[in-house]
C-alpha cells in the first residue's frame, strides 16, 4: 500500500505536497466525507428519480456517483484492493462534475439563485470544487492504465450520449437545470442553456482524458 515517490509537474498534481500527504494520512475521514456526500446527492435527486425510468437511474446522479467512485478508490487503496477501473471512474468524475457544475452555477447564476437558498448555492459550489482537489490525490497510488482510462472514457462517453444526446428512455438524463424548458431559453444568439450546458461536458470530458494520458506517460517517464 505504499504510496508512490515520484513527483508530477505541478500542471499535473496541483496540490501542494504537504496537502497530499495530509489527505491520504486522514483518506478514511475522506472516505466518509464523500459516503455522506453521496447520501446527500441522492437525496438532492429525489425528483428527478421519480420522473426517470429505473434502468436509467444509473445516469442521473451524476455528482453523487463521483464521490461515491472515490470514497471506493480510496478505500480499496487503504485495504490493499486497489482497482485501477474505480481509480479513474473517481478521477474522471470528480474533475468533470467538480468543474461542471461550478460551471452551471456561475453561467446561469440568476436563474439558480431564483430557485436555490444562498446557503445551499454555496455549498453546491464550494463542495463540487472540493471534489476537484480530491481528484488529485489519485496519482500517488493509481497507475493511470490505458486499459482504466479507456474503462471511464467509454462510461462518461456514454453518460454524455444519453444526458444530451440520444436518450435511451424518457427524455434527457442530465442534471436539472434551473428552466422549465433549457432548450427553448436563448443566452447568446441562437444558444440556448442545454447547448452551454452539454458542450461544457462534452469538453471537460476531452480534457481530462488527455489530462489522464499526460498523467500516465509521466508518470512512465519518471519511473525509466
């Protein structure tokens, strides 16, 4: 379980060494931090499960199944069961929901704030950015496979493709955004707010994959 040496560029673990050490000295109070996070978001997504088909439940629930997937990677990591797969569904999901929904928060301010108390608005954004700063202990003791990125690539290629894309069953399966029809509300020209929403996530998704694969190959130089 011993956690790897090398040391990554800082455009690639952005925390402060000190900081990562402390994180993953303390993993198991981050484990139960995100398991509560967790019953939260599926507790914030009580409405739009009742609106959703079952077999679809999967994809909903977007930012509670990132915290989920590293409270599980950080776990196995302690208990010596490390997975590469769970390693980078975390390390995708946090970064991609941990960036996305800032991103929503700030695109559509107005619109949140008609509808969401300030408190629960800041913490929406406050939380999410904390998930992206977990992301970045995963590089000390993940490997960064191929085989794994390919594994998240193709989940979150799939969650992309029926949040906006071609929904299986129902409607879209995206996060509820703060209109009662996204895709009839015009921001800029003819873009509407579905439109900034999925093309958000549609790059977000690209840049971390290539942000997985610079991790990998530097992590392969480092260890020649």
């Amino acid at each position: 379980m011993a956690v790897t040496s090398e040391t990554l560029p800082r455009w690639l673990a952005p925390l402060p060494r000190r900081l990562e050490d402390f994180a993953l000295r303390y993993a198991w109070v981050i484990v139960a931090i995100n398991l509560a996070g967790t019953a939260f978001g599926f507790w914030y997504y009580r409405f739009q499960f009742a609106g959703t088909p079952m077999m679809m439940w999967p994809w909903v629930p977007d930012s509670p199944l990132a915290t989920l997937f590293i409270a599980l990677s950080l776990a196995l990591w302690k208990l010596d069961h490390q997975n590469e797969i769970v390693d980078m569904l975390a390390f995708f999901g946090n970064i991609k929901l941990g960036l996305w929904t800032p991103f929503v928060l700030v695109s559509f301010n107005d619109a949140f704030l008609a509808q969401t108390a300030l408190p629960m608005y800041a913490f929406l954004l406050v939380s999410h950015l904390g998930m992206v700063a977990q992301a970045f202990l995963i590089h000390r003791y993940s490997e960064f496979s191929i085989p794994a990125i390919a594994a998240a690539l193709l989940w979150y290629s799939f969650d992309l493709m029926v949040d906006y894309f071609i929904p299986i069953l129902g409607g879209p399966h995206h996060t509820a955004l703060p209109f009662t029809e996204p895709m009839a509300v015009e921001l800029v020209g003819n873009t509407t707010a579905f439109q900034v929403a999925a093309w958000g996530a549609v790059a977000l998704t690209i840049w971390i994959a290539f942000f997985a694969l610079a991790t990998r190959a530097e992590k392969a130089r480092i260890g020649e």
